[in-house]
C-alpha cells in the first residue's frame, strides 16, 4: 500500500478522508497517515489521525507520499499545488467506488482530481487536473473541465460544455448544453448558466446573470 495524506484538516479534507476510507474498503490502496495544513498546530489529531505539520513539514518529508490536497478554493489549491516542491510528493487521482463512468475508455480524469461518491459521467469528458467534483454530480457528453475547477454537491453540467481552469460552481448549480465558461468564473448556487460566462466572473440566479 502507499503511503497517502491529506493536505486540508478542514470539512473537505474530513470528507476525503471518507473518500480514501471508502477507496480501501473496495480495494486496499492506501496508508493513511495523517493530515498537512498551515492553520493547525502539529501533532493535533483530527478524526483520529495527526496533524503532521505546513507545508515546510511536507516540503522536507523524506519518503514517498501520495498527497490529496482537498481544498476548495480553487485559487488557493493552485497556490498550494505550486508551493509543494518536495520531489517525494506524487497526486493521486481519487474516485469514490459508486462514480458512475458511462464510457471509461473515453473519459480522462486528470492527476489530483478528486470525484466524490454518485457522480456520473458519460463518454468523451476530459477533466484536468486538481479538480473536484463533489457529492452527486453528473457530467455529460463532449465536457471539457479546466484545471482547478470544483463542483459542489448536484452540480449538473450538461453536453459540449467548456469549463475553464479554476471556475467554481456552487451547490445545484447548473449548466446548459453548448455553453463556454470563463476561467475563474465563479457560478452561485443553484444558479443556471443559459449563456457564456466571461473570465473572473460572478454569475448568480435563474438565469444566471454576472453580477461584477
């Protein structure tokens, strides 16, 4: 098994650890030895396992280790992504057992992405990487998925979409069919997006409106 840990001692990162627990359950995968993060004081324990230090701790880890960085923030999980120089430090892809993937040889799923339980996907997706799709989302046909980007819970984004690096959609967000989304977007939730977005966006209501 590999070692693995999880940078975010927060609800996320709680709910990833779920996430690998479940993983296990299917198939034994993982070690889990604990978690990263900067706003903890090292050696707190948290659901059981120790808060093993910062981002230097993790910096100066001497072995192997798989490091889920459950964050979601997307601005703030790239910052961390690049802050992690450690050469020891691999990002596992995680997929809850129950993910739902129509077509698996026409889906790619990108290093640290992170699928929760009951999402769905169907054929010809591309996600990248550092992304989360969390509890309940579906995903359709001919999605591309930029880096960065995170989904709350019953997220739906319909075929043909284009979603751009680190675009944030709130809780029951939606997205129709055949529509571009600007990088750093952020959609509010239960918004539903009928048109294009711009970059660095805010997009709230039904239909969604930028409101900045």
């Amino acid at each position: 098994m590999k070692d693995i840990a999880i940078y975010g001692a927060g609800g996320f990162g709680r709910e990833v650890l779920t996430l690998v627990r479940d993983i296990n359950r299917a198939e034994e995968r993982y070690h889990i030895v604990g978690f990263f993060d900067d706003g903890l004081p090292k050696g707190t324990v948290v659901n059981g396992l120790p808060l093993l230090g910062a981002m230097e701790d993790l910096n100066a880890w001497p072995t192997e280790i798989a490091v889920a960085v459950a964050v979601g923030t997307p601005a703030v999980k790239k910052q961390i992504v690049e802050r992690i120089t450690n050469a020891l430090v691999t990002f596992p892809t995680l997929i809850h057992p129950s993910v739902m993937i129509g077509d698996s040889e026409r889906v790619r799923i990108g290093q640290g992405s992170i699928l929760c339980a009951a999402n769905i996907l169907t054929t010809d997706i591309r996600v990248g990487r550092f992304v989360i799709l969390n509890l309940a989302c579906t995903v359709g046909h001919d999605v591309v998925i930029g880096d960065f980007a995170a989904f709350m819970p019953s997220c739906n984004i319909s075929g043909e979409v284009t979603v751009g690096e680190g675009v944030y959609g709130g809780t029951g967000a939606k997205i129709i069919n055949q529509v571009s989304i600007g990088d750093f977007a952020v959609i509010g939730a239960g918004a539903v997006v009928v048109r294009d977005l711009p970059p660095h966006c805010t997009a709230v209501g039904v239909p969604a409106r930028v409101t900045n």
